[in-house]
C-alpha cells in the first residue's frame, strides 16, 4: 500500500548489506508442504536490500508482496510501482538462509505485468483513469499462473472522479493477462462514501494448500462497515472473501476485528491505520494474517503483529450489506508473533508473507518482506522465520 505521510529518517548503514548469491537449502520437494497449525515463529535473521538499487535498467523496492515455488526454489515479488518508475512489474529472486542464518538476496528477474489487452498500465500523471495500484501476488502450481491484486484507485479530487475498482486478476508468468476474478459489488469504487475506501481493499491473498480455493482480505472497512482503525478503538471489521478457484467467483465473507492503531499520531490530525496487509493459507478454515499500524510521528511508526485466525464457526456475511449494527459471528484470532519481539534494529512497512522451503531439520520456513515506498527514510527487509507446529 502506497502511503503518503513524513516518517522520521532512520540508521540504514550499519545494518544495510550488499545482495548475496545463493540458495534456500537443499530441499528438492515440488510441493510445498503446509503446516496446519502455527504455534509460533522463531526469527532466523534479517537482509536488507539498498534503496533504490538498479536491477536490469528497474529500481527496487515497493516490496508489497512475496511467494514461494518450491518447484524451481525460487521467489516471485511483487512491487507496487504503478508505473511512476518503471513499468508495472514483479521480481524473482533467490534467498540463501538456514535454521541458524539468513545469508543474502539474489534479484533473478522482472518481468513487466501487461494490461488485458497486453499494453503496458499507464502512470497516474499520464492517465489517471486507467492506471493500476499493484498489492499482492501468488503462484499457481495447477495452472502455473500467477494470481495478482490491485487495490484500485479511488480519486474525487479530478473531475470527472477516477474510480478504478480492486481486482484479483490471473496472468502468465510473462506477465500477459489470463482473467479476472468476480468482484463483489460491495466492493465496487464510487464517488460517494460507499463500497471501498481508496487505497484499502485487496492486498493480500493466498490460495488454500489443496489449491481448491483463494482468500483474499480488504485491508481496510468498506464504508458501509463502519469507520476505519484508529489509536484507541479496537474492533473495525474488514471482510475476508473466499473464492472458488476453479470459477474465480466468491462463495463466502467472514468479519474480521482489527486491533486499534498502536498508538496516536503525533500530532494527533496526521495519518493513522491499521489493517489487514497479508494472509496466508493453513487449510480451507484457517490462515496467518498480517495486521500492519502506522501511526505518523510515532515511535514506533510501524507495529506489525501476525494473528492465526480461524473461520470455524464464523458467519457468512457475503449477505449482509452493511456491518454496523448486524448481527454475525467475526472470525477468532490469536497471536502467533508481534514482530517488534524479534529483537530487529526496525520493523518497517511488512506486506508480504510467504511459507518457504523446509529447514534442515524438517520444519518449514516463513519470508516476509516490506514496502519501502521508494522512500530513503524507509527500509526494504526480508525477514526468515523457522514456523513452529
């Protein structure tokens, strides 16, 4: 999610370090075998890539989101660069680390994601109607597509209003376009405060390990749902959408409780928020999901906590068009890791989450990795976790 907002600079230099050439592990499994269950995740160790470093003519950075294919050992990364840089694109990339050492990054490609008509998205500044807010991305092992999301544009201070809805969109590992998924009509951008807010809906989302179907999280309330998150008021509900893959249409909602933002903005006017930035599949009923704060002037600015929630027993809201006031069943959530515990320097803009291969001795691994905003004051950082059953 691109934000603007002033974040106080931050030390890069001791802890930023050069890409370094290698490989995950020796893990040779085409199937990523995924736990059923977290307990908790163990912190391996943190890489960070320099701002603004030059990869094949692109500069990276706007990490949004990261996934595995454990057929070739590799990572495919989305940035969210809608065009103002480079064309809109995603990367793959090597990652060298073990149970004890998290080594390096290695940048092996980019590939420009077309338009549906195979055109390249225009920027904002050259066409504010037609461009594209890149979020989340994952690898298809079926079909060996790619599944990407945008969260759409929602602009009224142009007239006529640029209203471009989110999308959960399939495409060729090229980057040319397979097919959209069914949107909801909730969801739908409009000029008035209705369906989604600008800049909070699709950013994550993950298929289920038996590849039958996909989640995916508004990051934010839809306005019909209630207010947004804020310092000191637990309990904003955003939506989870659960599509039959097969399809690409939605077949269930659940409610989903959002923490309140750590703490007030300073001062208390400036931008806050919080909300859901990442989910990743366990089964059909439960998932890791990602809570990012920020709150502007803070100390710290970034909170990020990882919840295991549970879908058993919640309600399906896909019916009810409006949550304030309903009644329905939220989905639970328990804490696995507040990412603050792991002892890092900083904790910046985490996005995205990815299960990676199995550690030498036979649990799995988890990635994540964080969105800079191509901003100086801001880091790029993958951070290796070993997942504890």
């Amino acid at each position: 999610m691109r934000k603007c907002f002033s974040i106080a600079a931050l030390f890069l230099a001791c802890t930023t370090v050069p890409l370094v050439t290698g490989c995950s592990d020796d893990d040779s499994d085409t199937e990523l075998p995924t736990p059923t269950s977290v307990s908790s995740l163990r912190f391996i160790g943190e890489k960070i890539v320099p701002f603004k470093q030059d990869y094949n003519g692109t500069t990276l950075g706007g990490f949004s989101g990261i996934d595995y294919r454990p057929d070739n050992n590799s990572y495919y990364i989305m940035c969210d660069d809608a065009a103002t840089f480079q064309p809109v694109r995603y990367y793959t990339a090597s990652l060298d680390f073990n149970e004890t050492t998290f080594s390096g990054v290695t940048f092996t490609g980019v590939t420009t994601i077309k338009r549906p008509d195979g055109s390249n998205f225009p920027s904002a500044a050259t066409d504010p109607y037609n461009t594209v807010d890149p979020e989340g991305i994952r690898y298809d092992a079926a079909s060996k597509h790619l599944i990407w999301s945008s969260e759409g544009i929602r602009n009224v201070g142009i007239t006529p209003p640029a209203l471009i809805n989110p999308f959960l969109r399939e495409a060729n590992p090229d980057g040319t376009h397979v097919a959209d998924f069914a949107l909801p009509p909730l969801f739908r951008m409009q000029a008035t405060d209705n369906g989604t807010r600008s800049n909070g809906s699709f950013e994550g989302l993950s298929i289920t390990p038996d590849g039958r179907y996909l989640f995916t999280a508004q990051e934010e309330p839809i306005y019909e749902d209630g207010p947004r998150a804020s310092a000191g008021a637990a309990g904003a509900v955003i939506r989870l959408v659960k599509y039959d893959k097969a399809t690409r249409q939605p077949v269930a909602q659940f409610a989903y409780k959002l923490d309140a933002v750590h703490t007030a903005p300073i001062p208390a006017t400036q931008f806050q928020l919080n909300g859901v930035v990442e989910v990743l599949a366990l089964s059909e009923t439960k998932l890791l999901a990602m809570e990012r704060s920020f709150a502007v002037g803070a100390t710290p600015d970034y909170v990020v906590k990882i919840y295991e929630i549970d879908l058993a027993g919640a309600s399906d809201v896909s019916s009810l068009n409006g949550l304030v006031n309903a009644s329905y069943t939220p989905v639970s959530k328990r804490m696995v890791l507040d990412v603050a515990t792991t002892g890092i320097r900083r904790v910046d803009n985490l996005e995205g989450m990815t299960f990676g291969p199995k550690l030498p001795n036979g649990h799995t691994s988890l990635i994540m990795v964080s969105d800079d905003n191509f901003g100086a004051t801001q880091i790029s950082q993958f951070l290796a976790f070993e997942v504890m059953p």
